[in-house]
C-alpha cells in the first residue's frame, strides 16, 4: 500500500529548453541570469516546482546547447534535486527525430515545435507531468495548482488535463509583440478552444494584434495560456499520432511548426479531452527581448525584498 501511495505521488516537471531564442537578438536567452547570485528564470520556475512537491525534472534541450547548459544549471540543480531525493534527465530535441516513414524536408532548419518537444521524452515519461518554457516565470501557485489537480486524477481520467489560465495583461512585454494562446473559457473554467495569437503588444487601452492593416483591439483580461500545460502520459500516444497527421499535410516544410496550442485546440474541438483552466493572477516575467532583461531583473529583486524568494535561492 505505501508503495502504491509513494507512486501516485510522483509527478514530472518537463522544462523545454531547447528554443534558439531568435527574439532575443543572440545568445542563449534561457540561460541568462536574472537573480542577484547569477541565477536564471529556471531556477524560479524549478525552485517553486520543488516547493510544490514535484518529484523529477526533465530538461528538453538541444545536443549543441549541452555543454553551456550543463555548465550554467544543470550541474547545479542536479546537486540541489540530489539532496532533496529529486532525480533529473535530459531528453534531446532533434529535427531528425521523426516518426517511421519520414525524413528530413531539403531546407528545413526551424525547430519542429513545442509538440515535438515533449516528444522528445517519450521514453521517460511514467508519470503526470507539467509543461512549461524555459524562458518564462510563472509564479509560484500555479505549479501547487496543477499538481494537485493530476493528483486527484483517476484511471479513468486519463485524457482530463489541466492548465495555467494567466491574464492577458500580465503577460505582456514592453518590447514587442508577443505570441499567446487566446482562451475561451466556459462559466465552469473548462478550456473551449485555444488560438495560437501572434504580434499581441501592449498598447494604452489594454493589448491589441498588430496585422498588417493595422492594430486590433483585444480583450486584455483575456484568459491565456503560456504553455503550462498539466498532462498525463496518455498525452504522449496522443502527441505520436497527431505528430505523424501533421507530417503528412505539411503547407511549408520548411516552416510549420507542430506547436502545443494548435494540438490542443483540434483535440478540444473533436472531444477527445478535456482541459480544466486554473486560473492565475500572478505576473508573467520573461526575456523575449534583450530590452526585458532590466525589468525581469529589477522585479525578481523585488520579489526578494517581499520575502517572496530568499537571496540565496535554495537556502531556506
């Protein structure tokens, strides 16, 4: 019986790590440092997950970013995860890893996608597991938040999923455009459909899309997602086949990507799942640009001086 309990208890923290980062104007956006001790957005997003009870991190990364992310975190957070009794893997994303029957497009060098990023740990996932990027804060209560949810899953809950509903409007750079997941929500906080938005700036009314006619005013308290996905490992078979249906009807081979969003969205529309919206109010912080980096910054400083985070960050 304590087996069984220990079991059901564990869940995984899946942290995509492996985008170029082409917004940021060079360098390795996901491994820049933020915290008054050299320590990057990671850091926060793994220190609340470890704070909330997850039990294991798994880093998707890329092989040529190896070495400079094991030298910047992953050496680190081994040794902290180690003394906490939380095991850590690496899973790497690769434009060659495609199903049987497929190969490489002539010209494509565009990372696949988000989707295909959590496929890329498809031999280690055993356990219900959250998504997040690498590159963005999240807050420290949406990790509690989704765990307890895929806790109190059942076998028979097995395509019942959750997510991070931030506000639109907490999430928004001063920089530029940013892309979103623009939510419809049901009066029961159950995700309707999920529209990938890109160019969604901040503007003196609230947020609008810039377009090439010009810019459209949106809903500012819209609920988003920020690809904070709560999942269970019947998501992995599920991303294999939508995966290889997405292959089959590229538009542009050299530029589609297979993203999160859009898969949720076709399986919200067909009834296949159903994704349950944990609503946040937290303020996202994140280095989309190089300009983010003060302000990203000056609020973990903050955060800090609020007690919310300790200066030595896994002192306490």
């Amino acid at each position: 019986m304590c087996n069984t309990a220990a079991r059901r208890e564990e869940t995984a923290l899946v942290i995509m790590a492996a985008g170029i980062g082409s917004r940021f104007g060079g360098g390795i956006k996901q491994l820049e440092p933020v915290g008054p001790n050299g320590e990057i957005i990671m850091d926060y997003s793994i220190h609340d997950a470890l704070e909330a009870g997850f039990t294991r991190i798994i880093f998707i990364i890329r092989h040529d970013i190896e070495a400079d992310f094991r030298e910047a975190i992953g050496n680190r957070i081994e040794a902290v995860c180690k003394a906490r009794g939380v095991r850590v893997d690496y899973a790497f994303q690769d434009l060659r890893d495609l199903p049987e029957g497929f190969s490489l497009p002539e010209g494509r060098s565009k990372p696949w996608g988000t989707g295909q990023a959590v496929l890329a740990c498809r031999e280690l996932i055993r356990e219900p597991f959250v998504v997040i990027n690498a590159d963005d804060y999240y807050g420290r209560k949406a990790f509690g938040k989704l765990r307890a949810f895929l806790l109190q899953q059942g076998p028979e809950d097995k395509n019942r999923f959750c997510m991070a509903g931030f506000i639109l409007k907490n999430t928004l750079s001063d920089n530029g455009g940013v892309t979103r997941g623009i939510c419809q929500v049901n009066d029961r906080f159950q995700l309707e459909t999920v529209k990938e938005t890109k160019n969604i700036v901040k503007t003196p009314e609230g947020a609008a899309v810039e377009t090439e006619a010009g810019q459209e005013p949106i809903n500012c308290n819209s609920h988003v997602s920020m690809n904070m996905w709560g999942l269970t490992q019947e998501m992995i078979p599920i991303l294999r086949r939508e995966f290889v249906d997405f292959l089959q009807h590229l538009s542009n081979p050299c530029k589609d990507e297979f993203l999160l969003p859009i898969v949720m969205d076709k399986l919200l529309r067909r009834g296949e799942v159903s994704v349950q919206v944990l609503e946040t109010t937290d303020k996202w912080y994140g280095v989309t640009y190089r300009e983010d980096k003060p302000l990203v910054v000056q609020s973990f400083r903050k955060l800090i001086e609020e007690g919310v985070y300790a200066p030595e960050l896994y002192s306490r």
